[in-house]
C-alpha cells in the first residue's frame, strides 16, 4: 500500500546506467514521484473513509440502497488497485511539442488541486503514448518508458521524435533496453505490458467493439496479452461492457491457461469481467477428456448438431389436438386444443422446463377461471360441493370496500388443483419434465431419433454416433450439445425447487394473513391505514420470493473475447455465440496452430457460424521467442503447412537449441534451477514428470497459450504425424522465451 515517504530517489539503477543518473535526465520525474506519493497516500485515506461512512449509512431499501452498494462496490475496487501499487502504477510519460510533460498511469490520480498526475492508460490523452512512431509521432517530441523492479525504477529508455525531444544524449537508446526487458524472467502467472506496447498492438486494444475483430498471429506476436488489454480497455470505454450493462466474458483455451492469466486484468485495474476456459462454460466440462476418434470429432463439431439437439426438444412440446376431459373436485372441465395451444405457446421463449411452469399456472389459471365462472353462473353443483362461504369469495377479487377491505384471496381452490395427481399426471403426459443430459443420451443412441432430427447425416454417419452411443462419460465435443440440452431443457430440479418454494409461500401467506388480521383488528385510526394491507399489492411486499441461483456463464454477454480461436468447433462456435446475442466479439488465434487443420480464411470460417461481418488484423513480429529457437521451430510446422504464418523474432540471445537423451532430463533441471534463481520452466512430453514448484510439468494442448524460460521437450516424435503432431511439437517449441531442450 502506498504512504506519503518516499525513498532518497525512486530510481536505483544498476553502475552500467549511470548516465542515466544524471538529475537533467530524471529530475523533473523525482519531483512528479513525490507528488505522485503524497497524491496516492491521501486518495487511499479519502477512499476508505467514504467507503466506511457509506457501510455505516442506514438507507433501508429501494433506490437509495442500490446506489449506496453501488457506490461502495466502485470505490471498494478502487481501493484494490491503489492498495497493489505504489510510484509503479505510473508506466511512462510523453512529453509533447509544447513542452507539456504528461505521465502515463494504470489508472487516473490528481492531486488535492485536481491537477492531473496521472493520466489513465485507457484515456483518450494517452493514445499518443502507445501510437506514437517515428514516421507518425502524433505531436509528441518524446516519450519515456519504465522498468520496474520491486517499486523502484531500474532502467528506463527514451525514444525521441525531433531533434529537441530530449535535453540530453544519455537517455537516448536505439530499442536495446527494450528488447531486453522482453527477455525478462516469467513467473507463474502472467504479468501484463503496458510499459511495452506498440504501435500496432495499440491499435488493436482500442479498435471499435462494434463489429467482430479477429487478431490473427504466429507465437510470441503477443495475441494474449493484446485480447488482456483490449478487454480492459473496452471496459473502461465502453458502459455495454460492465457488469450491470451485460459484461464482458474472456475465454481461454483450458485451466492452466486461465490460471496463468487470471491476475492481468486485476493489474490493469479491471475486475469486472469473467475469465474461463471454453469447457468452464458447461458445469462439470472441465472434467471431460479430449475426444480420441477423429469421426466422432468432426460430426458432433458440426455446428449443425446443436440444431439437431433443438429439434429433440421440441419433440416433447406438442400440445393435444383433441379436447380434454379433466375431472376436477368441482366437476367435469373441457380443455379445447385451441386452449391447449394457448397454454403452451411462447415456448421458444424459455427452456422447456421453465415453460413447463408456466404452462402449469396457465392450465390451473384456466381450470379457476371455469369453476369461479360456473359458481357465478349457479351451474356445476350445490354449495356444499364448492365449500362453505362460496358466496364472499365470489366477490370480484378486486372489490375493496372504502377502508380497503375486500375479497382475501382464498388458496384452497389453486392448491386443491396443484395436488390433484390425476391432474398432474396428464399435465405430465401433454408436456413433460426433462432431463438434459437423458434428453442428449437417447438423441445420440436412438437411430430414428437422430434420423428425424439430424436429416443431413448419411445413413453410415448416424451408425457411427449410435455405434458409440452416449459416452460413460462426457467428452470434449459433447459439451456444446450438452450446453444446447441444458439450455433447451433447463434445470429438472427447478420445478421441485419451484414446488417447494409455492408451498412455503402459501404457507407464509397464510402466516401473514394471520398477522394482517391481528393488525387490522388493532388499528382504530380513523384512516384505517392496516386495512390497506388486504391489498395484493402491500401484502406482496411483506413475503417476496428469493431470487434463484444463476449460471455466471449463461450470459448474455455484450462482448466475447476468445482467445486460441482457431481450435474451435463449429458447435463451440455455436455455444459461445449464444451468449452474446450482438455478435461483438474478439477473436485471437493462429491458423497454424489449429491442431485439427485450418484449411479456409478466418472470414470463411466465422462465416459458416454466423459471423460474416468481421475485420481481419495481424501481428507479425515475434516479440518472445528467440530467433534460434524460431529457426528450429519454423522447418517443423511448415512442412505440415507450407503457407503457415511464421513471424520474424526480434530477440537474439545467442543459446543455442540443445540436445541430448531422455535420461538428462533431470540433470537439466537441475542445472537450471541452480543457476537461475527467478524464472520458469517447462516438461513437455513426459507425463510421469512430477512438477517442481518452479517447473511444470504438461502436455503439448496444455501448453498453449503459456510461456516459459526454459522449455524441455521429451521424445516430439512421438506427439503423432500429420498436422496435429507437428502443431503439438510447433507450440511446445515456441513456448520458449530463453532456451529450447530437445531430449529423445
């Protein structure tokens, strides 16, 4: 957490930068971190304390409640950000033509006289820090970038723009210091890079939301942490994206990916978006195992199966075409199809079993309607048969007298129908309770089933998903048609829940018809004000019903950002697209590294799922891998895809790739760690490999989307042929940001 002491200087670089040093160079910064500090210091208190006067505040309910949780969840995140940095929430500054200095920050900071300190990464004002080059310098003289190092600056390079950009050569670097900084040690999770964002990643990270973006790129290119950024910047820019407004939601590939990239947007000052895995999108998916058979793979990834799942849905949602008897306590009631089709239309507006709830209040709303009509109309029966005082609950449900007493409404006719089995039984049998998952099971083993819903499928296709039928257990690419089933069909448990919760109300309203009468029999005001509560409307707000659980996945979302795009099926396609109805979303991958093939464009492909309006950019530079572990990795991969997208490193480190035998490995190890005290590393292809703390150990599909100081490949020969094991062994080699070691 920041204070108002700051150390003798915030900057403590190393001997070999001691140019660097020299107060012409980072005075006027000394003076801005001090401002900064105090600035800091005194938002923490102010922060605090409004949020403890606002957690002290009795305000009740309604209107006033809302804005004061509202109130105390922003200032509640605000305090987060500013308790995790100090002087180093501030990234860089720029300085302009007119000599105007301006510091770049994670979040925005003025001081007690509202002068701006720093000015947040996502505003407009700092577009130029991140855009600025030097055939385009966007009005700037000059901008200044930091390395941070456990609160203190331990390096920081200068590029400059005209001739009068800097007042001193020993700040000037030509993009070394940068480059360094890219060799730095990994750690566990990702850490974001504001401080060295470029041009055109910039681009991407604030390019309009409007419209479907796909950011295509090879390894290293930085796709990641450009989807991390521009998540946070749309969050920021855009009121659609926070949470009272839809959302956003960030998919990754798998858990060690999302592990590894959980703590960036935080850093960014963003914690109102959701981050998963594609499978974390299905309750229980995370535990399905990769889909082996290559058949079963491509037809239950056509997007069209979801269709066939809707479709067997709809089976069970045909209402009866012939009248119905229905034998109630009070005599016979006719249900004509015409009123059959009423009572179960507007299914395609909730999942079956939620129709199926309203479809029941419609039926029994229907049944109280024919009995109160036939008792007005004196037919249907003598009074003992409807119950004693019949007469007062014929009065009109909304005729109140002038004090506000009227009709109570009696709850023995509804529950008497809610109980009837008989009744319940052929309510069951016109529309009846599912199960998602046995609804997806007979669909997949049940030939004519498949036949009428799948009509597209040949006849050898639909023997091959009989002959497997439903699995044991749930694969990979049985999650969107379980998705599709569930949303279809929703929870089979909702209606026990629902019935639970009816007689609990009827049971509380009972109770508090009790207390209303007590309440009404002691009000001897002359306005009679308790006999208001007779009323539906008071009384409603004496018993109101919780709110049920919710699924934070099920959407809909206002935005999509997805990253490793290229793996998805067309079925995966479908079950993310469900959840954001705008089709705003952003797209990162690489069409190389589609382990199952990516034969068409990225326009052809989104076009067959619903997306025919998206804008196509690329990253082309390498900003991790080392060139001699690209020059090792690049023959791989293009021998499978001759045109695949290989971008050109920018980093030389001088190791070369090693190679020795699988029984090394530990020596290897051992080595490293001895001689790195920071950094990671990674096992690939070793499955019986026990993790070290600073040392993975995982498959090739695991490792997608991860990076690593040290990558040790175990026997690649064996990740397979064709595409998928030369994309296995093409992304388990570029997961290395110093050393590559090929043991077999």
């Amino acid at each position: 957490m920041p204070t108002g002491n700051t150390p003798k200087s915030v900057f403590d670089l190393p001997p070999r930068l001691h140019r660097k040093a020299d107060p012409l160079l980072i005075g006027r910064d000394e003076q801005q971190f001090a401002a900064i500090a105090q600035a800091l210091a005194a938002d923490v208190r102010r922060t605090e304390e409004r949020t403890a006067a606002l957690q002290r505040e009795a305000v009740g309910g309604g209107q006033r409640a809302l804005e004061r949780d509202l109130e105390v969840q922003s200032l509640t995140a605000r305090l987060r950000i500013l308790r995790r940095f100090g002087l180093d929430a501030c990234i860089g500054r720029m300085v302009d033509a007119a000599g105007t200095v301006t510091y770049i920050g994670r979040f925005g900071l003025a001081d007690a006289a509202e002068e701006r300190l720093l000015t947040d990464w996502r505003a407009p004002a700092s577009a130029p820090f991140f855009s600025a080059t030097a055939a385009r310098p966007l009005g700037l003289t000059s901008r200044r970038r930091y390395r941070w190092r456990e609160g203190r600056i331990v390096d920081y390079w200068d590029e400059v723009f005209a001739d009068d950009g800097v007042d001193h050569s020993g700040a000037l670097d030509d993009q070394s210091a940068f480059i360094a900084s890219l060799g730095a040690s990994r750690s566990p999770r990702m850490r974001d890079v504001l401080g060295t964002i470029q041009a055109d990643q910039d681009a991407i990270i604030r390019a309009d939301s409007r419209r479907a973006l796909v950011v295509d790129g090879g390894p290293g290119t930085g796709k990641t942490v450009v989807a991390l950024h521009r998540a946070a910047y749309l969050l920021y820019d855009d009121a659609r994206m926070r949470a009272g407004h839809g959302g956003l939601l960030f998919v990754g590939p798998h858990r060690p990916y999302v592990d590894y990239v959980d703590d960036v947007l935080p850093s960014l000052g963003e914690d109102g978006a959701l981050v998963c895995a594609v499978d974390d999108l299905v309750a229980g998916g995370a535990e399905a195992a990769e889909e082996a058979d290559p058949q079963i793979r491509r037809l239950l990834g056509d997007g069209r199966v979801v269709d066939a799942v809707d479709a067997a849905v709809r089976r069970w949602q045909r209402p009866p075409t012939r009248a119905t008897a229905i034998e109630t306590a009070w005599g016979t009631v006719v249900v004509g199809p015409a009123e059959w089709s009423e009572i179960f239309a507007d299914a395609d507006e909730l999942p079956h079993n939620a129709h199926r709830a309203r479809a029941w209040d419609r039926l029994l709303d229907l049944l109280e309607d024919r009995i109160d009509d036939d008792l007005r109309d004196g037919g249907g029966g003598s009074a003992d048969a409807w119950g004693e005082g019949w007469g007062e609950a014929s009065r009109p449900r909304d005729d109140f007298d002038a004090y506000g007493s009227g009709w109570e409404e009696d709850e023995s006719t509804r529950e008497t129908l809610e109980n009837d089995e008989e009744l319940r039984a052929l309510f069951d049998r016109a529309w009846p309770l599912l199960d998602p998952e046995a609804l997806l099971r007979g669909l997949l083993s049940t030939p004519e089933l498949l036949r009428r819903c799948a009509p597209w499928l040949a006849a050898a296709d639909v023997d091959v998903l009989v002959a497997r039928g439903a699995p044991p257990a749930w694969t990979d690419v049985d999650l969107p048609l379980l998705d599709a089933a569930r949303r279809g069909v929703g929870d089979p448990r909702s209606e026990v829940r629902e019935r639970r919760a009816r007689r609990a109300a009827a049971e509380e309203r009972r109770v508090m018809s009790d207390v209303v009468s007590d309440l009404i029999a002691a009000d001897d005001g002359d306005l009679r004000i308790m006999s208001m509560l007779r009323g539906q409307d008071l009384r409603g707000t004496l018993a109101q019903p919780t709110a049920s659980e919710r699924d934070p996945y099920a959407g809909p979302f206002a935005h999509l950002v997805i990253d490793e795009a290229q793996e998805l099926t067309d079925a995966q396609w479908r079950m993310l697209l469900r959840r954001c109805p705008s089709r705003s979303v952003t797209i990162v991958g690489d069409r190389a590294q589609a382990r199952h093939g990516f034969p068409e464009t990225w326009g052809e492909r989104l076009a067959r799922v619903g997306l025919d309006r998206a804008n196509v950019t690329s990253l082309s530079v390498n900003y991790r891998t080392p060139q001699v572990v690209m020059d090792v990795a690049g023959p791989v991969i293009r021998a499978a895809l001759p045109d695949a997208n290989v971008p050109e490193s920018i980093r030389r480190t001088g190791i070369p790739v090693a190679y020795g035998s699988r029984d090394e490995l530990e020596a290897v190890l051992d080595a490293w760690e001895r001689d790195r005290a920071e950094g990671t590393a990674v096992v690939i292809g070793a499955p019986a490999f026990a993790s070290r703390p600073r040392v993975a150990s995982l498959d090739p599909q695991r490792v997608k989307g991860l990076e690593f100081d040290l990558v040790v490949l175990v026997d690649p020969d064996r990740f397979g042929g064709g595409i998928t094991g030369a994309v296995d062994r093409y992304v388990a080699m570029t997961r290395a940001t110093q050393r590559l070691v090929v043991l077999s």
